[in-house]
C-alpha cells in the first residue's frame, strides 16, 4: 500500500513515528512513496529472533508457573 493525497490524522502519525523510526536506525530517509504500516513491516521484518524465554524472567515466580500437561495413553492430565 503506497501512501496516498488523503492520510487520516492516525495514519499521518503512524508514518510520521515509523520515518522518524527509520532514520533513527538506518541513518537515512525512508524510501519515498511507503506507507507508515509498510515502513514498520520492513523494520520489524529485519529484526532478529530475540533469544527470549518467559520461563525464565526474574518477574515470575517458580510458583506461578504453570508447565503444559502430559498426555499419556487414554488418560489425560489438565494443569
């Protein structure tokens, strides 16, 4: 979706906050003629995988932690 003559106030301040986003990170203007939704695909899209495990988050308790059933034979187990 390129950008069009006629942005609402939301889509105007989407581009304005991802441009601003873009050359932030990349040092230059964003590509002409890209909408905001389109300019944050293509940031996100270049992101890496975040190396991220709730499990193990120093704001979870062990006690709140509730691990997947295990389902053996015909019988099942529900957490």
């Amino acid at each position: 979706m390129g950008v069009t003559a006629v942005m609402t106030s939301r889509d105007q301040r989407i581009y304005e906050e991802a441009a601003a986003l873009w050359k932030e990170l990349f040092r230059d203007p964003p590509p002409a003629q890209i909408s905001g939704g389109d300019l944050l695909a293509i940031i996100t899209g270049r992101l890496g995988d975040p190396n991220y495990n709730r499990l193990r988050s120093p704001y979870l308790r062990p006690s709140t932690i509730t691990m997947p059933a295990t389902i053996t034979g015909g019988d099942e187990t529900r957490a």
